[in-house]
C-alpha cells in the first residue's frame, strides 16, 4: 500500500513537472500534421514558419491559464490597543538606538603572539 503511495506521488510529481514541456512534445511529435493543418503561414512559406505560430498560440494559452491566480488577501492593520500601548512604554523607556547609529559591542579581542609557546619535554 505504501509503495503504491509513493509510486502515486512521485507520478504525480512528475507530471507537474513535465507539464510545461508538453506543447513541445506535441510539436515535435505532430509537426507535419501541424504545418499543413494550423500554419497561420502556410501561404508564405519564406518565413520558415513551420508551424511555430500554432506553438506560441497554445503557450500563450498556457501562460494564461496559469495567470488566474487570485487576487492578494489585504493584510489586517493591528488594532490591538495593549500591544500599541506597550510598544508607547518601550519607545519612552528605551533610548532611540537608530539616532545613535549602529550598535555593535565587540567582546571579542586577540593579541597576535610571535612565538608559540611549547609545554616543556
């Protein structure tokens, strides 16, 4: 059962993931049948259409098929009036770190030695 699970999820993967590739593969496949039967072109010839207008049209109608997300979701303002309150006490408690530029504290030091010092033998 499980490895029918998990032969059922990696197909379905990869179908997600081959699924933009199938207008080519239909292109390559058909493109006899696409030149003579849905060339836009087909009356001239010395563009080397070949039937790439009907492989944009059906790309684009992809790409358009993917665009229909929905719209964003707006974001919520906070109105909570005891976080708005404590952020005030914070803010005339705290002195303002900004004005004062960056804060670093470096706790951190190192004295270069030119020797290296050896236990005794």
């Amino acid at each position: 059962m499980i490895r029918i699970q998990a032969i059922l999820i990696v197909g379905i993967f990869a179908f997600m993931l081959l699924k933009p590739a199938f207008p080519y593969i239909d292109y390559l496949v058909r493109k006899s049948y696409i030149i003579t039967n849905f060339c836009i072109n087909k009356d001239k010839p010395e563009m080397g259409c070949n039937g790439k207008c009907h492989l944009n049209e059906k790309l684009s109608e992809d790409n358009k098929a993917e665009d229909n997300t929905p719209a964003p979701v707006p974001q919520k303002q906070w109105k909570n009036p005891e976080f708005l309150l404590a952020t005030r006490i914070i803010n005339n408690i705290l002195p303002d770190l900004s004005a004062q530029g960056f804060l670093y504290i470096n706790n951190y030091s190192f004295q270069f030695a030119t020797s290296v010092f050896h236990p005794p033998v």
